[in-house]
C-alpha cells in the first residue's frame, strides 16, 4: 500500500493505540498504580464493559454526527494497517471534547474515536508525572499482548524509572513461547472467565484451554500475579433454554448455547482438567442439561482455586450489567451478582486452598 | 432588634454559643486599638479581613501548650500534681484544656496525645486503656465543642496512636480533628496505613509534612486548630487575612498588582498585626498573669504571627482576565505561574517586615494559606487552593499544591474525596500521600463520599447535623454553622471525587 503513512510508519518507532490512561487506579493490581488501557481485543465478552476497546476504528464516519461539539474529524475508510502500527482514521480534539461518550454509543463497530497513537517516548512521559505517586504501571485493554512488540519496548524503558509492570490479560496469549516480554514484567493478571470449553466461547468467543494453560504455566515461573473470575448473576437475563437458536438471534455470531456438563461431575471432581492442562470433562453443545449460571461460577472457581497456589490472589468480581452492551443484557441479564452467592464461592475457593481468594 | 436581642433570641444557638456571641458583643464596644484611615477602607472594601478577630485582644488567637509541663511539675494555679497513672493523666487534661483560651474559647491544641500518653498507656491493660481513651474522646466531643480543637499524632507508631484511631472509627466523632505528622521514613506503614484507613472512615487524621514542619520550626511544632503549623510552648497571636480576589481588582494589571498593590495592601496588614501583637503583649494581662505563662506552658518568645491570604486563583484569573476558572489557576501555566510570582513577592515582603516580638521565628511573620470562611462565597477560594467545581484530576491538583505549600508554614493544605473501593485498597493511597509530601505537600487530608462526618474546607461536621440545622435545630457543634454557610454558599460538598473512573468487568 503506498501513502503518507506508509512512510510515516517506516521511519517511526512502534506506535502504541491507547484507548485511554488512567492516573491513578486502585483496581487494576496492587497499591496505586497507572493503568494503560490498550485499544483491540481479540475477544468480545458478553459482559464486556468497555465493548468499545474491542476493534480498531475502521474510519466509518458514523460517529462524526453525533458529536455535539465537533471534536471529530476524518473518516471514511481511512483505516490503515502495516508493520503491526495502525492509524488512527478519525482524528479526536481533546480540548473540545466533552466526555459525552455519545460517539462510543454510536459506533457500530465497537470501537471508539478517541484513542491515541503513541510512541514509546510519548507515553513515558505521561508515566514520568504519575511515577512519584504510583506503585507501578498495569497494562490493560483490550488484550495489551496484541500490541506486544510495542511492550518490549516500553516496558523497559519504564522499569528505567524504578517501576514494576504488570500486564492484565484475557489469557489467550502463550505466554510460554515469549521469555523476552514474560522477563521483563512482574507478573500477569490473568482472566480465567470460565472453564466449560462451551461456555468460555459462548461468552468469550474462544475456548480455556489456553488460559488455563497459562495459569498453570506463569504460576510454575512464578510470574503468576493474580486471578480474576467475573461471576455471573443467578437471576434475570435469559440463557438460552432450548437448544441453540435463541441466542443466535441476539449476538448474531454463532449458534453456540450455554450449556454445561453436570455439575455433579463438577462439584464431585473438584476440575475437569489434567495437569497437562488437556479437559477430561464433558462439552455439551448441542441439546443437553441446562444449568443455572450459579453452577457454572462454581465450576469455573473450584478448578481455578484446585489449581492455584495458595499465596496468590484470586479475586472474584460480580458482573455489574453497567456500560455492557444489549446482547449481553439480554444473555446475561441487567441485575448484579448477588454479593452472598459470590461470598459463598470465595469461602468455596479458600476451603480449596485458593487462600488469597476474595469479592472485589 | 438589638443586636443581643437577635443573639438572645436566636433558637438554634446553645447557651454557650448565645454566651461567646454576647461577649463578642461586649468586646465590639471599645476602639482603644486604632488604625490608619487606609487601613480601615481596605477593610470596608472587603480586600483585607481581621477574620472577626474582635477589636480588642484579651489572648492570643491560638495557644499551643507545652502538656509535658503538666505530666512533669503539674500545675500550682489548678493545684494538680503529676500524674501517676492514665486515668489521672487523662483527668489532668481534661481540666488544663478548660482553661486554655483562643480566638473560640476552646483549646486549638490538645497536644501530641500519643507521646503524651504512652508511657501511662503501656501500664495498662489494652481494653481498659481503651475504655479510659474512649471516655476521653467522649468527654471532648460533648463538652469542646468546636471542631478547630485538634490533636496530634505521631510520627513514631505507638499503642495509643492505634487506641485512638481504633475508637475515631468506633465512635465517629467529629472532634477532636487529628493529625498524624508523617514521616515515611519513621512512621511504620501498616501505622499509617491504619490512618489512611480511619481517615477515609471518619475524615481524620490528615497527614502533615513531618520533615517539612521540623525543618522550620524544629522537632516542638504543634498542628493546631485546621492545619496551622506553629511552635508547642507557643503560638499564633493574630491571624487577618488578604483576600486577594479584592485586592486585584485596584490593580490595572499584573506587573501593577505586583509591585503597587500587592506591597500596598501587605504594609497595611503589617500595620494591624504590628499594632494587635504590641498590644496583646504589652497591654493585656495574658502574658503578664495567665498561669499558662507563669508556670511555663507556654512562653511569649514563641508566638508568631500568621500573615493569611486567600483567593490567590481567583486574583490571577482576574489579573489575566481568565473569566472561565477550569482555564484559570492551577490549569492554566500561565495563570499558576502568576501565582507563584505573587507568593514570591508576598514571601519577600513578609521576610523584609521586621515584626515586634516573635523572637523564636527571627522576628518575622509567617505566611498562612487560610481556609477560608463561610462569606467568602465563591469569590476566594481558601487559600491557594484551585476553585471547587474546577479542580482537575487529583494528579494535576496534586502537581499545583506541591508548588504552594512550600510558602506556607503557618499552614495549608487540601482535601481530597475518595470513591468508596477505596475503603477496601488503603494501600492504594498511602503511596499518593507518600509521593506529594515528597515533592513539596504540606498537608493532605482526604475522606470518603457519603461518610456522615465531612470536611467543609478545613472543619469537620456531620453531614446530619448540617441538615438539623437546616430544618432549624441547634448542634452542638459550634463549627456546623460554619458548615452550613460554606455548603450553602460554596458548594464546598461538591467537591471532586478521585473515583476509579469506571466501572469493569474483566
Ligand atoms: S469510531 Fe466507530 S463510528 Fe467512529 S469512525 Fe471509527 S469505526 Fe466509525
Ligand atoms: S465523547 Fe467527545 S468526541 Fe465523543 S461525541 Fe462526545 S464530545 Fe464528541
């Protein structure tokens, strides 16, 4: 492809697309730290809160209506790739913006304008006014991993400074296969969504093995820094009943169905996996039991707390339906977690040695 | 109605407060302390402010003991001897406290209580310390109502220190304010993580810059009433105020205000403070006969005088003709760098003021970043604090307060609100105190949203008991009046929150 930004990209260092950064953050790891949000995901949960990191801006032009004060420009059809560095096809004024969100609502694309493109320089910068404050910097997203290369190069650069870096990843990067970037972190914030091969996809649109694989991996090298299941709500929503069409309609992605092995396979083994990692349990996808979710969260927390050590830190979040797109509500349902459903797995979790298992 | 007509009939002062109202009353009477013409127009025109100081001083404004006087000699005037054991101590205070006057009537310093109280502590039982500590705490907060009585804690950890904030959760009291003077370097961190903790409970402790404090007043320095720094066996005699926003608006720009109006104004606050400290040095009794001074709880030589000022954001905004304050001071370099220059010419010309008395601060004032009073409205923000509704995020806001509060050892400081999670992550917030005090904050204090005991500027108050008033009940508290006004004509309870910006699943 020949243009500007063919050039542009040749003689630039790594571009990171940041869909946004966080000064100070209390939930994104240990103490106080900044968290980098990256742009792209190569999952789209259901219960996704921030659907709109999941793609790049393709430079459709829909959200440039919406915008109340004009604080976008460009568009159609712009969207470039090359050398793993994207560019940003609709430009966003920050000065003029007004945090509206409506061009997020809008873009049908899960996507969002307002991301930034940054050097390795660029965003150590912004590091450098939060490192007195912070304990370190936790990458998140999206799946930071996408945009790897553009880690090994700044996280180095921000160690410089004194700071630790942890990565927070949805897991489906093999982690074992790049020692350059795993030696250079403190560790990875690992999502374990769930562990039923049917329902991981249907909810995450890829399967656990890898996840699980990591888990085991990054725990073995000791650089396993914390786990974290969202549990899903017992009542409201409607997961499918019979069979495979009634959700098909909604995602409009796939006919898988949310259906589970009995749980008394899973509350009598304790995991459905081996300690190669390899699933001896039974994938439903088709017809087949049905099970409320509150035995899929406890599927998923006992193999999680039979695998993990006790001194790391599994932490369970409540699915909270805020900010999560339609067809998830409609999976999932618009009520929260029950807090006591969720106490009860944690104290499951400990009694399984996950130790440093709590609600957050 | 006659002004004590009003006082008298008033339903929603207590007695004591109807008392203190009628004897500033009586006081208004006398004007045997003069000052110039100019003076008194600059106070008719709002740009300086005594703070209602009363016209003629019968004490200093803030007293700070030395209380190791007492746990050492006791006192001849009270007839107490030294205290044998914690109840006995405890009850020695108690009584000392109501006989130290201030500009309310109630003690501003009730002294370091942790060292204080140790050693009497350690001889006890836990839970009966405990239980002695809590009716300590009960008996001031029914009966020193005002919450400009403050105590201090710290830096070293201690088993009191610990007791103490223990029962400020327990109980939710609103006074007395507590400080903890924090050194990362002695402090241990699970003792200021506690604090972190009880502060985002109750509001209490903030954290004061120990090493900042020691640098220029010495290891003896007290924090007292909000956050003024001033020096233990010691004190403040007089604290009027700039209100800067006023000030500017004689100038015909910035270079004008700075070296015209700025030196203006200042020379005729020197001449209040010069003629206020001679007189309450020379003419009143206090120093001559008080037993505080004759017996050595506090001493003349160590009390300074507070220069205060507020509304520096909106006096930079107006002199760069910044209408729009989230454009103005502390978001605007420009603006913030105005501001420094001010704070720069004010320290010159407080150094350059040879001040009578005040030995032990080289007889020179100190500068005050003062919290600003329920009048003030929106005008001046206290202090140099960024205007509420325009503060940024709590990085850039911590970035500005790092560079004023250097110029301010009297004191200063800011509020910051934390989102409930943080309740649940104390260690997430130690190391953002860690990290500004390290870089030029004097003063943090922080709470949480939707506690019922809040800050308004640099009191505490609970927030039901602003809403008693409201409906038209007395409070206890003398301060929630106060409260009240700065709520309803400040929007001080609106103030930003450090929120973990979203809301995620992951
Ligand atoms: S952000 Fe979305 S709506 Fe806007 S141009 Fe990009 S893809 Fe289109
Ligand atoms: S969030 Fe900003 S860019 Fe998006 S629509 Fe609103 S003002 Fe425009």
């Amino acid at each position: 492809m020949a243009g500007p930004w063919t050039e542009e990209c040749s003689i630039m260092k790594k571009i990171g697309i940041i869909n946004k950064i966080i000064a100070f953050s209390n939930v994104d790891g240990p103490g106080n730290r900044t968290a980098v949000f990256f742009q792209g995901c190569n999952l789209h949960c259901l219960y996704c809160h921030n659907p709109e990191t999941i793609h790049f801006c393709v430079g459709c032009s829909a959200c440039l209506a919406v915008c109340p004060t004009g604080a976008l420009e460009g568009g159609h059809g712009k969207a470039v790739m090359g050398e793993g560095d994207m560019l940003q096809p609709v430009t966003w004024h920050p000065q003029k913006c007004i945090s509206c969100d409506a061009c997020i609502k809008a873009c049908p694309h899960l996507a969002s304008p307002k991301t930034r493109r940054m050097t390795a320089e660029e965003l150590l910068t912004e590091i450098k006014k939060t490192a007195p404050y912070i304990n370190g910097v936790s990458f998140s997203g999206g799946e930071c991993t996408l945009q790897r290369d553009f880690l090994v190069e700044v996280i180095p650069l921000i160690r410089q400074l004194g700071l630790g870096v942890l990565l927070d990843s949805n897991g489906t990067y093999d982690f074992e296969k790049d020692p350059e970037l795993l030696e250079m972190i403190d560790g990875v914030m690992l999502d374990i969504k769930a562990v039923d091969p049917a329902v991981c996809r249907t909810l995450t649109g890829a399967g656990p093995e890898m996840p699980i694989k990591n888990l085991k991996y990054l725990q073995s090298v000791g650089k396993l820094a914390e786990v974290r299941t969202v549990l899903l709500p017992e009542e409201g929503g409607s997961l499918p009943g019979e069979g495979q069409n009634r959700r098909s309609a909604a995602s409009g992605r796939g006919s898988e169905t949310i259906l589970v092995t009995s749980s008394e396979k899973a509350t009598s083994e304790g995991s459905f996996f081996d300690d190669d990692g390899g699933w001896h349990g039974e994938a439903v996808t088709g017809e087949g039991d049905l099970h409320p979710p509150n035995s899929m969260n406890e599927l998923t927390v006992r193999t999680v707390a039979s695998l993990l050590s006790p001194a790391i830190p599994y932490k369970l979040l409540r699915y909270r339906p805020f900010g999560v797109r339609q067809e998830g509500i409609d999976i999932i349902g618009n009520t929260i977690t029950e807090e006591s459903a969720a106490e009860a797995l944690a104290a499951l979790a400990r009694s399984l040695g996950a130790e440093n298992c709590r609600v957050v | 109605m006659s002004a004590a007509l009003d006082i008298i009939k008033d339903p929603t002062l207590t007695y004591k407060q109807e008392l203190l109202a009628l004897a500033r009353l009586g006081e208004a009477t006398d004007n045997t302390l003069r000052y110039s013409d100019d003076y008194y127009a600059a106070k008719e025109s709002r740009a300086l402010c005594d703070l209602n100081e009363g016209p003629m001083p019968y004490r200093p404004r803030y007293i700070c003991p030395d209380y190791s006087v007492l746990f050492k000699k006791g006192s001849v005037f009270l007839e107490l001897e030294p205290p044998k054991d914690l109840a006995e101590a405890l009850n020695s205070l108690m009584i000392l406290y109501h006989h130290v006057p201030s500009i309310t009537a109630y003690p501003v310093y009730l002294g370091d209580l942790d060292a204080l109280l140790e050693p009497f502590v350690l001889k006890e039982e836990r839970a009966y310390a405990k239980k002695l500590l809590g009716l300590f705490l009960k008996q001031i907060d029914k009966t020193l109502t005002d919450s400009f009585v403050h105590a201090d804690l710290g830096p070293q950890a201690s088993i009191t220190g610990e007791l103490l904030m223990e029962l400020t959760e327990e109980m939710q009291l609103a006074i007395p304010n507590l400080t903890l003077k924090y050194d990362p370097a002695v402090t241990p961190e699970d003792f200021a993580l506690k604090a972190v903790q009880c502060m985002l409970k109750t509001a209490k402790p903030s954290f004061a810059n120990h090493g900042m404090f020691v640098k220029e007043w010495g290891e003896k320095y007290a924090i007292a009433s909000c956050y003024n720094g001033l020096m233990q066996a010691g004190g403040g005699f007089t604290l009027p105020r700039l209100r800067l926003y006023e000030c500017s608006l004689a100038a015909k720009d910035a270079e004008d205000f700075l070296n015209r109006v700025l030196p203006y104004y200042a020379d005729l606050q020197f001449e209040y403070m010069d003629k206020r400290v001679k007189f309450i040095v020379e003419e009143s009794s206090f120093f001559k006969t008080n037993f505080l001074v004759t017996e050595g709880f506090v001493k003349q030589e160590n009390f300074t005088g507070m220069f205060g000022l507020v509304g520096l954001a909106e006096c930079c905004n107006h002199l760069l003709g910044i209408t729009d304050p989230k454009k103005g001071f502390g978001l605007n370099e420009e603006a913030t760098a105005l501001g420094r220059r001010i704070m720069d010419k004010l320290t010159e010309l407080v150094e350059a003021h040879e001040a009578p008395y005040c030995e032990s601060t080289g007889h020179r004032y100190r500068l005050h970043a003062q919290v600003g009073i329920d009048s003030d409205g929106r005008e001046d923000a206290p202090g140099t604090r960024i205007p509420i509704g325009a503060e940024p995020a709590m990085l850039d806001q911590l970035a500005v307060n790092e560079q004023f509060h250097p110029y301010f050892p009297t004191g200063t400081g800011d509020i910051f609100k934390f989102e409930e999670t943080y309740l649940k992550t104390p260690e997430a917030v130690l190391p953002i105190i860690q990290g500004s005090l390290k870089r030029g904050l004097r003063y943090f204090s922080g709470y949480l949203e939707n506690n019922d005991v809040v800050r308004v500027t640099d009191y505490l108050v609970k927030r039901s008991e602003i809403d008693k008033l409201t409906a038209g009940k007395q409070s206890l508290n003398n301060v929630t009046i106060f409260g009240k006004g700065a709520k309803d004509f400040g929007g001080a309870l609106d103030r930003r929150v450090q929120h973990h910006e979203e809301d995620r699943n992951h």
